[in-house]
C-alpha cells in the first residue's frame, strides 16, 4: 500500500467524501496560499533532519495542519449541505401546484400579519422593576383602595398643617396682644406715678407760697384735687381695663395652645401612618405610587400582549410547519421564520441568490482545506520516502493524530 493511502486511511480521509465537489483555485489569494505551501519541501532543505527535535516539530506542524484542515472541512461540509437543502427546498416549493401553492401562501401571510401587529404596537418607553411589578400584581385588587386611602391621609395631613399654621398665627396675634395690654397697664402705672409726683410737688409749692407769701391758694388746691382725681382715675381705668385684657389674652394663648398640641398630635399620627405607608409600599407619596400603578398596568398590557401574540405566532407557525412537511420540505423550521420567502417572489428571489453565494464561498472553503490537507499528506508521505529510517517514528507521531 502506498504510504499517501496508509496516512489517509489512518487519519480518516476518505476519497469518497466530497466526489460533488471540485478543486477549483480562481482566485489570486487563494493561488498565494497554494504558493505558499508549495516552498514547504523548499523549507524542509534548511532543516536538519536528522535532528529529533526539528523533525519532530516539522511533521507535528504538518500533523496539526491536517487536523484542521480536517475539522474546517467536515464543519464547511455540514453548512454546504444545509445550504444545498436550503436550495432544493426552494424549488421544491416553486414546484407545488397553485392549489398548494396558495395554501402555503395562506399560512405564511398568517404569520406575516402577526409579526407586523407584533411589530406595529407601541410597548411603554419607561417600565418599573421587575420586583416593583411583581409588588404591584400581589397587590393588584388592594391598589385602588389603598391609593385613595393614602390621598385621603395625605389631604388630611395637609389640612391639619394648615391649622397648625393657622393656630400658630393666632398665638402669635394673641401673644402680640398681651404685650401690648401689658404695655398700657406699665403705661397706666407711670401715669399714675408721674400723677402723684406730680400733685405732691405742686401741693408743696402752694404750702410754700401760701406760708411764706401768704399768696391764696383755694383755688390751687381744687384745681390740684381735680386734675390729680382726674389723672388717678384714668391711670386705674387704663390699668384695669389692660390688665382684664391680658387675661383674657392668656386665657385665649392657652386655649390656642392646648388646641394647637391636640393638632399636632394628629398631625404626628397622621404622618406616622403615611410614613408606615410610604415605606411598606416603597414610595415617596401618593403620586409615586399611581405612577407606579399605571406604569404596572402598561407593563401587564404589554405582556399580555406578548403572551397573545407568542401563542398566536406558535400556532401560525405550527400550522405552516406542518403543511411544509406535508409537503415533503426538506427544513421547514427554516422557512416558517422567514415567511415573506413563501410568499414573495421577489424576496424567494434575494434568498436563493445569497444561498447560491454562500454555496459558492463553502466551496470555495472546501477546496482550498481539502487541498491544504492533500498537500500536508504528501509532504508527509515524501519525508516517509526521502527517509526511511525515520518512517516508524513519523508513523508514530502521526497516529497519535487519530
């Protein structure tokens, strides 16, 4: 047996893998690559052979070369075929008659319909989390009570603010009121003061001016009794009335008070509860929360929708599975996902011409690994014949390759 048919059959090459296939090198870089592998028995005259070392690692070089070439065929060899059926089945299904022809049509519009509604709907730009949406389907019945209960606490909390305000503003305006009162009974006080200094100073002057004088006084001394009645009764007026008023201000300060702590009691529970409420939901206020809901209800819309359009779409796809079975295609699992193929010509038509390129580039692929591996076999089957006495050790080194 030849040596190039022993290393074939050891390593598994058959010569009846690829009798559809021709070697074919049009292309400039591919005639470079040919080149290329060409100067490796030039290469080989620079090497040493009777080094172990180097010749170990140059039939190792040429042994991992046709393990490659050898993988990127049988992987390039599995596309071309998927390619070739790809191809058949187009014609195949150019072939049906009209009648079956149409139907495949029928089907394939049906899907095509459902990827275009699927395609036309609008899903919602800014969705929640997945645990907020999860929360809100939990708590789905709850919601619309829950959200008004917590505006209702919201709005009271706010009017009871707006008390607290209102019954601070009045303790103020009271507060204000009590200083002023206390002010006129201080008022009243120096009047009265200023009164009897007053009446004491001028009775001592009409003693003096009636004792040393002997100037008649009577009239001075009415006068004096009048003005200073006069005076003293005012000052005990303005003195009563600001005192009277200042209590009745402290009585009205502490009952602005005592409401006032009332209110923020309420104010304090109230916004306890909404605090509680706010964080076992998750949210700021209210309005976060609607949010949420609504963005919740777009979500669920929309799944809804994904659900109704995946259930259609598997039973579309499934009825037209079926009928290109039933019609002897080779892969309709292929075609069932590129329907506008079944049904436009013009679409059938840029399909077949990319499978037909893609067939031609496989090819192409195949040609140039199965020319790789043939020219590593021969370069290995010439180190086996120009060396003799290293063609029990090259054998081995190449079956560990299997």
């Amino acid at each position: 047996m030849k040596i190039l048919n022993w290393l074939k059959d050891i390593l598994g090459f058959g010569e009846d893998d690829f009798d559809d296939i021709e070697i074919n090198f049009a292309s400039e870089s591919t005639e470079s690559l040919m080149e290329s592998l060409a100067k490796a028995s030039r290469r080989r005259r620079t090497l040493n052979m009777n080094d172990k070392a180097q010749r170990e690692q140059y039939v190792r070089e040429y042994c991992d070369m046709m393990a490659v070439a050898s993988k990127d065929v049988d992987a390039q060899k599995v596309e071309y075929q998927q390619v070739t059926q790809r191809l058949a089945d187009l014609e195949e299904i150019e072939k049906l008659p009209l009648a079956d022809k149409s139907q495949v049509r029928i089907r394939a519009n049906r899907v095509i319909k459902i990827e275009q509604e699927d395609s036309n709907y609008t899903r919602p730009t800014k969705k929640i989390t997945e645990s907020q949406y999860r929360e809100m389907e939990r708590l789905a019945k709850d919601i619309p009570s829950i959200l008004a209960k917590m505006k209702e606490d919201e709005d009271y909390q706010m009017a009871v603010r707006r008390d607290l305000n209102l019954l601070e503003g009045e303790k103020g305006a009271v507060a204000y009121q009590r200083k002023e009162e206390r002010s006129k009974a201080h008022t009243a006080k120096n009047i009265a003061f200023v009164a009897i200094f007053g009446a004491v100073m001028a009775a001592a002057l009409m003693f003096v001016l009636n004792q040393a004088m002997h100037v008649d006084v009577e009239m001075g001394w009415i006068i004096l009794a009048g003005a200073f009645a006069v005076l003293l009764t005012s000052s005990f007026v303005m003195y009563q009335n600001a005192q009277t008023e200042i209590a009745r201000a402290n009585r009205r300060l502490n009952k602005a008070i005592s409401v006032q702590n009332t209110v923020k009691i309420k104010y304090v529970n109230i916004t306890n509860v909404l605090d509680y409420n706010y964080a076992k939901y998750g949210v700021m206020n209210s309005h976060e929360l609607a949010y949420i809901w609504d963005k919740y209800a777009e979500e669920k819309k929309a799944r809804e929708h994904d659900s109704d359009i995946s259930q259609r779409m598997d039973e579309a796809r499934s009825e037209l599975y079926r009928l290109l079975k039933h019609y002897h295609i080779n892969d309709p699992s292929v075609w069932i996902y590129q329907p506008g193929v079944l049904v436009y010509e013009e679409e059938a038509k840029d399909i077949r011409k990319q499978l037909i390129i893609q067939r031609q580039r496989l090819k192409k692929g195949i040609d140039f690994e199965i020319y790789n591996l043939e020219t590593a076999k021969k370069e290995l089957e010439a180190l086996v014949r120009e060396y003799p006495k290293y063609a029990e050790e090259i054998i081995n080194i190449v079956g560990e390759y299997e």
